[in-house]
C-alpha cells in the first residue's frame, strides 16, 4: 500500500542526498536472509558464505520482520546528518539511543511479530533496552567488518555516482524530474510523493517543513524503503543505478587488450559506472598512481570523461569509450 508525502513550502527547500553506511550494513543483513533480494548479489553471497556461518546475526534479525507488515526500530538506521557520514561517526550514534526511545521502538518491532515479544530474547530486549542498543550495535559492527568493509570504496563509488546524477537531473528539472525514474514505486503528482512500500496500510504523512532525505542504496534492492517518524528526518531509501555490474569483474576482449594493453582495457572496461581514481583501484587491483596513469591516456584520446564534485574527480566514459568497450 502506498505511502503520501505531502510537501509544504519549506520541504521543497530540504530536499538532500546521503550515504549511510550503517543504513547499508542492516540492508545487507536483511539481504542475506531474503530470498527475493538475491539476484544481483548472488556473487557477494557466495563469497560471504563461509564467513557469514561464524557470525551470529540473530539480534539484528529479531528486530527485521522477513514479511509485511513489519517495522524495523527506526533507531537501528537513523537518517545520517551529513552527506557522506563515517561508519564509527553513525555507530556511535546508535550506541548513544535513549533507552527509552529504544524499548518502544522495539516493541513495536516485536508487535509485529507473534510470540516474539513473549520470547526469551524479546522479553530481555524490553527488560534492559539499553543493553539490547548495546547488543545491537556490537552485532552491527562486526556484521560492517565482516560484510561491508572489504567492499565499502567499490559501494560508495557508485552510491557517490548515483547521487552525481541525480543531482544533475534535479538542477536540470526540479522535482519532477528526479522523481520521474527514481524508481517506478515512487511517483510525483502536485504536491505528493507517492512510495508504494511492502506495508499492508495505506499511510499519509505530513513533511511539516523536514524535507525528504534521499537515501541511494546497493541492498535495499528489489524493495524501497520509508517513513520515519519523528524525531527523524523522513526518509526514502531507494535502489541506486548500476547494481546489476557491481559484483561483475571488468571483461576485456582479446582486440581490446591488443589495443590498449591489458591494464589500460580493463580500467575501460571497469567504468560502467561513473568513478574516482582509487575505487577503480581497488576493484581493479592495481595502485592508485597506475589507475591515474592509464586514466589520463583514455582521456586525452577521447575516451573518457572527468567531472569534479566537491574534492573528488570521477570518470565515465564518452560515447566513443562505451562503443570501444562494448566492440572490445
């Protein structure tokens, strides 16, 4: 059932972007457990297999209802304050929930659920809510060491290029624009943003002046995700584009490598998706000095293209480099 966000004057002027990497810890937990979140990650599945049967997950998935309707506490992954916050930044927040804000955020987590909330673990969690935050943040951290962290430059590369041309499309055509393939559950009419979510209940929500925070994501994927009620900023986390290459390795034809020579071929190939200079390093597994070496050479002859955004610089290829690309 769908979702109304009714705008006001102010709202329009609140309207951002932001990377979470907590938010994308508890979306790739739920991702392990979902069926139906499989497809594009099925490469990131099979790799964390192994590492994923000694990590023990269950107090994060106490709280992450696997049907609708279902509520995850909105403490869990609070709408981060700045564009691009650091994971230790956004953790220490959530070590910092007000116990009370906690437990009735969890009870209505375990509502939704029934017998959990009769439960061993959801008795204790309503008993001492601020050791279940405590709990709950340990288990977070070591599901980033474990299943983010090693990937983090390769997701923040295209989360940062998602958000570049979203950008692009809202200076280009306001609203109406960025919203028109946001993603098709999301749609725009008048003064309304409509998100058809896995709810059961129609909901209405009034911005009152708190904007929206659009917030691109790798493992949210199939689903778009929103709400949040006070005292966090409403929030939309939506799939970013270019999920379907992620987990891809960069091929490189045999003409191609002739062409350019390996290294130079596969830092072509590698950009289907906008990127800076050390995230193509690191999928690539070369140095960053390298990258930026064959970087100039494919731009100076016409093959890509930079763009700078605040003190980063990304890549993508012109016209000219997707066709070589492709041919190769």
């Amino acid at each position: 059932m769908p979702l109304h966000l009714h705008f006001g004057a102010d709202d329009f002027l609140r309207v951002r972007f932001a990377i979470s990497p907590l938010c994308e810890t508890h979306e790739a937990v739920r991702t392990l457990r979902r069926a139906d979140r499989h497809g594009y990650h099925l490469p990131w599945l099979r790799r964390m297999r192994e590492t994923v049967a000694g990590l023990d997950l269950s107090p994060l998935w106490l709280f992450m209802p696997s049907s609708p309707p279902g509520y995850t506490p909105d403490f869990l992954g609070r709408p981060p304050g700045v564009p691009l916050a650091g994971f230790e930044e956004e953790l220490a927040l959530l070590r910092a929930t007000d116990p009370a804000i906690a437990r009735a955020e969890m009870a209505k987590s375990l509502a939704c659920v029934p017998g959990a909330a009769e439960s061993a673990p959801g008795r204790a969690a309503l008993a001492d809510p601020a050791r279940a935050v405590r709990e709950l943040a340990d288990v977070t951290e070591r599901a980033w060491h474990t299943l983010l962290a090693p990937d983090w430059p390769r997701l923040r590369a295209l989360l940062e290029a998602e958000i570049a041309y979203r950008s692009r499309q809202l200076a280009g055509g306001g609203l109406r624009r960025l919203f028109a393939d946001l993603h098709p559950r999301l749609s725009w009419s008048g003064d309304t943003l409509t998100v058809r979510t896995r709810s059961d209940f129609l909901q209405m929500q009034d911005l009152d002046g708190r904007g929206v925070l659009l917030l691109p994501s790798v493992f949210v994927w199939p689903d778009v995700v929103s709400g949040f009620d006070p005292p966090w900023q409403p929030t939309v986390i939506y799939p970013a584009r270019g999920i379907g290459g992620l987990w891809s390795e960069p091929r490189t034809g045999p003409a191609l490598v002739r062409l350019l020579g390996a290294n130079r071929a596969a830092v072509l190939a590698a950009l289907d998706t906008p990127s800076t200079t050390s995230a193509l390093a690191h999928r690539l597994g070369l140095t960053p000095s390298s990258v930026s070496a064959h970087l100039s050479v494919l731009r100076d002859a016409g093959l890509l293209t930079s763009r700078r955004y605040g003190h980063q610089v990304r890549y993508e290829r012109t016209p000219l480099g997707i066709a070589l690309a492709a041919g190769g």
